[in-house]
C-alpha cells in the first residue's frame, strides 16, 4: 500500500502441523495506531514476533518504508526504526531505572561497549533519560531498581526502553496485561500520547481500551484477518461479532 510505513505481504508461518499465520496482509500508516485483535491462539504474538524479525515467514514479505526487511535481524530493524514491548515485563533488575534507559540509548548510538556497565550518563544521554521519564510518568523514579518498581510503573518503564531507541514504529504486546484499574487508565492516557510522533502496532484484549485508541483495527482469527477496518464498522461486523466481539465486548 501506498505511504504505509510498514507492510506485511502474504505473511506465514507455520508451527509444524499448525498455521500460526496464514497469508496476512497489513498496512501501518504513518502517525496511526493499528490494533490488532483476536481470540488467544489466534496468531497475533507470531505476527508481531514476523514485524520485529524474531520469526522469519514461511512465505511473505515485510516492508518498512517501501524497503523489504523481511531478512533483516532484530538490531537491524531497531537502527531502521522499529521497536517492541512484550506480554511479560522485561526490564533489567538489579539495575536503575536511569540505567535501564542508558542500555536502550547506547543500543540505538551503538556503543556496545558501555552497554552492561553501570552507567554515567553524559549530558547528551541524560537530557534525553529525563525527557523519557517524564514521558512516561516515572521522574520521581529514576534512581530506584528497576525490580522494585510496581507492576504498572514496570509497563511504563518498558514504554520508556522501546522509546529510547528513537523508533518511528512501535509494537505493543498486550500493554495493558495484569494492571489494576489506575494503572490500566495511566497507560491508556500514555499510549493515546504517542501516535502524533510514531506509528503504532498495538495487541490487546482490553476491547475498551481498544476502541478508545485504535484508528484502525485488524482482527485476527485461527491465523487469519477476517476484517481491517475503523473501529465503528468492526464493532458492527457480523463476522466479527460471531467469531470474536460477541464474546469480548457485547
């Protein structure tokens, strides 16, 4: 498609026996958050996990820019732009809030080296670490272990990393997963943020938290879309409705 930032051609992926994706077809456009929804086992971890490179497809391509990157690792698509989160937190313990963040900044600039010392920051890095923080909501936490922080603040840590990296793309595996109330709105209030400055990939089962977000929602069943479309009309799709909604959102 025409001006997507990233695409997905004819993406599958097999498991053995089992299509985990089948034949998808996606477009992302720019400064837009598309949600992809779907019963579990429905294929969209293996979706994401083909965007990001950590599958390589059976058959299909992904484009990123118009440019096929569907051979590129991992840390050559974060430099081309593209970053994730995870269903299960995955900061570093035993290290700082502001050091996490040093790793996804010196990711990004390439200095390997530093990555896993215990970091000083120069004033470059921390203008930038300060500047994710109070993005994120966790100024006032930037000098506590990373382990020590809620299960919320953990999410928003997680943000914060993937933000690090400067992506124009961001992949979100299920955000809002085990929050309570508060923290399920705060990271509401915080993705509805980004899409003015990236694009967006967001998987989650938190059908009002999609429905306020989403520009544009895919929904995934048995490895395959059955619908893309705007939020209204795939709240109204019949198909949708008999295979997911019905259940997830009546």
């Amino acid at each position: 498609m025409a001006d997507a930032i990233v695409e997905g051609r004819g993406l599958s992926k097999r498991f053995g026996g089992i299509a985990a994706n089948s034949a998808i077809d996606f477009a992302l456009m720019p400064r837009e958050l598309h949600a992809v929804i779907g019963p579990n086992g429905g294929g969209k971890t293996t979706f994401l996990s083909t965007l990001f490179g950590e599958l390589t497809p059976d058959s299909g391509q992904v484009l990123l820019n118009g440019t096929d990157v569907t051979r590129l690792s991992v840390p050559e698509r974060v430099r081309h732009g593209l970053a994730r989160s995870y269903q299960v937190t995955s900061v570093f313990p035993g290290f700082s809030v502001l050091e996490n963040l040093a790793f996804g900044i010196r990711a990004r600039t390439r200095t390997a080296s530093r990555m896993w010392r215990k970091a000083v920051l120069d004033a470059q890095e921390m203008d930038l670490a300060s500047a994710l923080l109070r993005r994120v909501g966790l100024s006032g936490r930037s000098g506590a272990d990373a382990a020590s922080l809620s299960h919320g603040e953990q999410r928003q840590l997680e943000v914060a990393l993937a933000l690090s990296t400067s992506p124009k793309v961001l992949l979100l595996d299920e955000p809002l997963a085990g929050l309570g109330v508060d923290e399920s709105r705060r990271m509401v209030d915080l993705v509805s943020t980004l899409p003015g400055q990236l694009a967006i990939v967001l998987v989650e089962h938190d059908m009002d938290a999609v429905f306020a977000l989403a520009d544009r929602i895919s929904v995934l069943v048995e490895g395959r879309v059955i619908a893309s479309a705007a939020p209204a009309d795939i709240r109204d799709d019949p198909l949708v409705q008999r295979a997911y909604l019905g259940e997830a959102h009546p």
